[in-house]
C-alpha cells in the first residue's frame, strides 16, 4: 500500500491547512530622512539613513534613601 490516502480531507480541514500558506502583506513605512517608503527595521535605499526611529533616552528614576 503506498500512496493512497486512509481518510477524507474535508474541503473545509484543507482550506483551514492552507490558510496559512496566503503571502502576508509588507509593512512599507515612509524614510525619516527623505520620505521615501522602505522597510521596517532596514537602511533606506535612497538615502542610506535607517527607517525605524530612534528610542528617546530617559533618565532611571533614583530610589530616595531614608
């Protein structure tokens, strides 16, 4: 016995099998620098400035002693 199938997929198990497979869409946001779109997390090809923004520096609040 080689190849042939034990059980009957359901046209619904397949489709819930393949809906994984659909392409997901690209997350394109626009240069910081120069406004052009690009990839997340990716140097911009026009202008070579990275596109995600900078995280702002804070200060860690000190514990008062007593």
């Amino acid at each position: 016995m080689g190849g042939v199938p034990v059980k009957h997929h359901s046209k619904s198990k397949v489709g819930r099998r393949r809906s994984q497979l659909a392409l997901k869409k690209k997350g394109i946001v626009a240069c910081a620098n120069c406004k052009s779109p690009a990839l997340p997390h990716r140097m911009c090809a026009q202008c070579g400035k990275m596109t995600s923004k900078k995280k702002i520096a804070t200060k860690k609040s000190e514990k008062s002693g007593s």
